[in-house]
C-alpha cells in the first residue's frame, strides 16, 4: 500500500488591488454581469467573465428555470458563449462573483463540479491552463489551472 499525497495550490489576496489590472478589470465585470442573472429560485446571483485571446471578453450570468434541472450556472453559461462565439479563441481567465440579498458574498464560491469538467475540458481543448479567479468581499482567489480545483478528473484519454 501507498499513501499518495496531491498538492493543490492557489494564492489568496485580500485586495483585487494586489492582482494584474487585467484581472482586476475582470473581476468587476463578474460582479456587474450578476445582474444579469435569472435566480428566482435560488435568489442566488452568480457572474462569470472570461477574457479570451486577443482580451475579448465574454460574459455569462445563471439562468434557473421552474423545470429547476433545466437552469445553467453563470461560469457554463460564459463558458458555452464563448465556444459558440469564438470557437478559436482560448479562454486566458474566469472569474467568478455571486450576489444575494442585495449582498456580494464574504467568501469566494468554487464552480460546481460539473462547471469544473467543463472548465477542464476547456483547457484541454486550448492546451492551456485557466487562470481561475474567485471573489469574495474578504478573498479573492486566483487558480493557476482547474486541476486545482478537480485533481482527479475524468479525461477520455
Ligand atoms: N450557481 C452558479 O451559477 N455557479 C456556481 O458556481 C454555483 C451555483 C448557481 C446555480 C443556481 O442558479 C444558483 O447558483 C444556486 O445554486
């Protein structure tokens, strides 16, 4: 028997200030796009933004629906745009923002599992990692790479 220890890493910082303005500029588009958001059910607003190649920037918002299987989180929301239109062009950065009560959240929220495999397949896709940043009004995080956040992924290959 062998014990196997994975590492994970991300860098936590405490002011979007601290990041490149790129990623700074990113992060306060995620929270302004939560406006976009169709959450009646969860009263859950979540942003995604995503700077492309080139710094095009795609934006994605959840959009729930009262079939409630039928809704879609904010970051496959921007994800599926992005491949829809602009199908060449890799995604450099996602950052996420969600808003509820009038509120933003004091802790960042982590993609769901099933964002996470389509944010891997995306980098497998580009050949590249993501950069992922997470936002919350105490923390930001900012991911080099999903396989931080899904160390054990299912692949095809
Ligand atoms: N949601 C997202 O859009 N992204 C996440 O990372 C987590 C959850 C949405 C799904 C649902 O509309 C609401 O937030 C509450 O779960």
């Amino acid at each position: 028997m062998n014990k196997v220890v994975k590492q994970i890493s991300y860098i936590e910082v405490a002011d979007i200030a601290e990041l490149t303005s790129e990623e700074e500029a990113i992060i306060k588009v995620a929270k302004e796009v939560t406006k976009g958001s169709y959450a009646p059910y969860s009263q859950f607003h979540v942003g995604a933004a995503l700077v492309l190649d080139g710094g095009i920037i795609v934006k994605g918002a959840n959009q729930e629906n009262g079939a409630y299987p039928s809704g879609l989180c904010a970051e496959r929301t921007a994800l599926f745009a992005a491949g829809a239109n602009y199908p060449d062009k890799a995604v450099k950065i996602l950052a996420i923002a969600a808003e509820t009560k009038g509120e933003f959240v004091d802790e960042p929220i982590v993609p769901c599992g099933a964002c996470l495999q389509v944010i891997l397949e995306n980098e497998m896709r580009a050949g590249a990692p993501i950069t992922i940043l997470l936002h919350g009004n105490k923390r930001t995080y900012k991911i080099e790479g999903v396989s931080n956040l899904l160390p054990f992924a299912f692949t095809l290959k």
